[in-house]
C-alpha cells in the first residue's frame, strides 16, 4: 500500500493545528475566571496533554481504534502502540502512515477531556481532577471513539455519521461537563460574589486560536488533501462566522454588542458544524452555526436562571452544539458532496435523521451515567472538590504556587 506524501502532510500538519487547540483552550477559559485562578485554569488544559498523550500510546489508541470486540471495544492488540508503524492501515487512511493517523486522533483524545475542564473551573481539587480524566478517557471517551468511528464500531456499523467529532468530543464533554459539576456544586459565593472575567483579551486570542486550529480539526479529518478536505474547511469557517454574528445580533438586541459574547457564538458554531463539516455545503453550514448561536445563548440563560453553575458552560456551547451538528447531519447531508457519507431528510432519507437521534441519545446517555458514577467514585475516593481555604485564596497559590501577575 502506498503512501500519498501530500495526504500525509495534511494529516500531519491537522495534528499540530488540533494540538495547538488545547492550550488555546486553556487561555479561552482562563480569561474568564478570576485572576486568582487563571494559572490554575490554564493548567488543566496543558496537563492533559502530557497525560493523555501517554495514556493514548500506552492503550487509549488500542482500546479506540483496535481490532473490534463485539462492537463495543477495540482489543489490546496495539496496546504500546505495537503493530503500529509507518505502513499504512486499509481502514482508516489508506494513504497515510498508521502512526499518523494514531498522532491525530491523539490530538482529538487530548482537547475532548480538557474541554470538560471549564465546568469546575476555580473549584476543583487538581489530584482528583488527573485521575477522573485518566478514568474518563479511559471508559468514556475510547469506548464512544470506537462506536462511532472503530472499525466494527455499532454506531458506525447502523450508518452514523459524525465527521470529526460531534457526539465522539462535543456531546461527551458538554454532558459529562453536566454530570460533574452537579457532583462538585456551585463555587462558594456563586450568585453573590464578583465573578466577572480576568482577563477577556485573553480569551479572544484562545477562541481565534481555536477557530484557526478548527482547520485542522474538521479539514484534517477528511484525511486526504482534497475536495472534501476543502468542503470541510470552509463549512467551519461559514459556520463559525454565522455564530460568531448571531450571538452578536441577539446580544446586542438585549444589551450590547459583547466581545466575550462574540468568542463563544463563535465557538458555539465551530462546535455545532463538527460532525457535519464533511457532509454538508457551505451555506447549509451558515445555517448550522445561526441555529447554534441561538439556542446555546438561550440555554445559558436558562442555565443562569435556575442558579446552576456549570462554571464556562461547556453545555451550551459544545454539548448543545453537539446535539444540534449531529442531528443538522441527519437532515442536510449530501452524498453528492461526500460519497462516503450518505443524504440526509432534505436529500430523501430519513433513515440518516433517525440513526443521528439514536447517536445523540445513545453518547449522551452514557456519557452522563457514566461520568456522573466516576466523579462520585473519584469524589468518594480522592476529593474533587478543593478546600474551603484553597477556594477563598485561589488555586493558583493554593495549589500551584504561583500568581499569574
């Protein structure tokens, strides 16, 4: 089998964008917190990718993408990465170097568990926060990744389509983020302390960073340099810039036109054209990213409203753009644009749209269960939540020694 050097390159440079999204994201949410939490918020997005990268090579890899175990789990067959090397895998990418297509799907296993990390921001106790990553990566993340994308995968067996991450990142991080901060509660003084954001040009530079890693993100899993590639790449962009828009015009139709506000519209929308960015056209895209934009804005109101403080809220933006983007895949897909994938309710075929709620119910249910068990589990075991004293101080210099300014 041979090896296509310009897909390769692709591939490659993708990986090194997704990766730079991890520590974008650590800047995205740190403007947001408070000063004397910043570092500490920053921290949880770069520790997961050293953790995550060895626990990725040493069997997350295997258990994700390995030979297939009644559809439900990839063997240890790669575990150590054996058997994984320059020779291309017929499965996955036919042209690329098996180690490449491992690198990259690295990338996506690093940012889906950091992503998590906005709902306990400024609260969390960061030895029990290691170990219920390793565990979620673990159970959560590698088992949905094969179900999904696996060879062998069930889901992927019925017919469901998710590009690049809709229900495999979005949807489980947004409604693990659900499950973990009804576990950890609220921050001490929420609803009555000053808890506006640090630093939001911060956050602006990590949210554009993000949509510049994005490219790569849903453009590099095409895996080949080509049309859909390009297809992709520019359904994100639209999609992005629709939210980015939508947010502002809603925003500003109540208040002002916020800068804060923008960003996460943004990221609402990048989130949201996830799953469909390979199958769909440019301007069903714009119309993924305004419907995006709109109901994560009015579900963080609802959220405020009912005093529930998941923290950055990751829900809204990536667990509701995830649900949205999949079931958006269910109904405006185009095989004509993607002959891997399939047409969705306006092409003629509602078995897609049926098979994509059965996709969102399905991640999302066993992502809450689970994530909810595990946090109770590792709360029980190791303490999720931060002391009293720590909280009041900031983790910053309770737990890391060291002040941002």
């Amino acid at each position: 089998m041979n090896i296509n050097s310009g897909d390769t390159a692709w591939v490659l440079i993708s990986t090194a964008l997704v990766i730079l999204m991890t520590p974008a994201l650590g800047f995205f949410y740190g403007g947001m917190v408070r000063k004397k939490n910043l570092l500490s918020t920053i921290m949880l997005s770069v520790v997961i990718l050293a953790l995550i990268t060895v626990q990725w090579m040493l069997f997350g890899y295997t258990l994700a993408f390995g030979p297939d175990h009644g559809g439900i789990i990839g063997g240890l067959d790669w575990l150590g990465l054996m058997k994984v090397g320059g020779a291309p895998h017929a499965g996955y990418a036919p042209g690329v170097p098996h180690l490449a297509f491992m690198a990259f799907q690295l990338a996506f296993a690093v940012i889906t568990p950091a992503l998590i990390t906005g709902a306990f921001v400024e609260r969390i106790n960061f030895s029990g926060f290691l170990v219920f990553t390793l565990l979620w990566s673990t159970f959560i993340y590698a088992p949905v990744a094969h179900w999904i994308w696996g060879i062998g995968g069930w889901l992927r067996a019925l017919g469901a389509l998710d590009f690049a991450g809709g229900a495999v990142v979005h949807i489980t991080a947004g409604v693990s983020a659900l499950a973990v901060a009804m576990v950890i509660g609220k921050r001490k003084g929420y609803g009555k302390d000053n808890m506006e954001p640090s630093n939001i040009p911060l956050t602006v530079l990590g949210a554009f960073l993000l949509w510049f890693g994005w490219f790569g993100f849903n453009g590099g899993s095409a895996l080949s340099a080509g049309a859909v590639a390009a297809q992709a790449l520019v359904a994100t962009n639209a999609s992005g810039a629709a939210a980015a828009l939508t947010w502002m015009i809603i925003n500003w139709s109540h208040k002002r036109p916020s800068v804060l506000g923008f960003s996460t519209g943004a990221i609402a929308g990048l989130a949201a054209v996830t799953p469909a960015s390979g199958y769909i056209s440019p301007l069903s895209a714009l119309l993924v990213g305004v419907v995006a934009a709109a109901l994560s804005y009015y579900m963080i109101i609802f959220r405020m409203k009912i005093g529930f403080d998941e923290s950055l809220d990751v829900f809204a933006c990536h667990g509701v753009g995830g649900i949205w983007g999949i079931i958006a895949t269910g109904i405006f897909a185009q095989k004509a644009l993607n002959p891997a994938g399939a047409n969705g309710l306006l092409f003629g075929n509602p078995h897609l749209f049926f098979i994509q709620l059965l996709t969102v119910v399905v991640v999302a249910g066993f992502s809450f269960v689970v994530s909810y068990l595990l946090a109770k589990i590792v709360d029980t075991m190791f303490s999720l939540r931060a002391k009293d004293n720590e909280e009041n101080v900031g983790l910053d210099i309770a737990q890391h020694g060291e002040s941002v300014y």
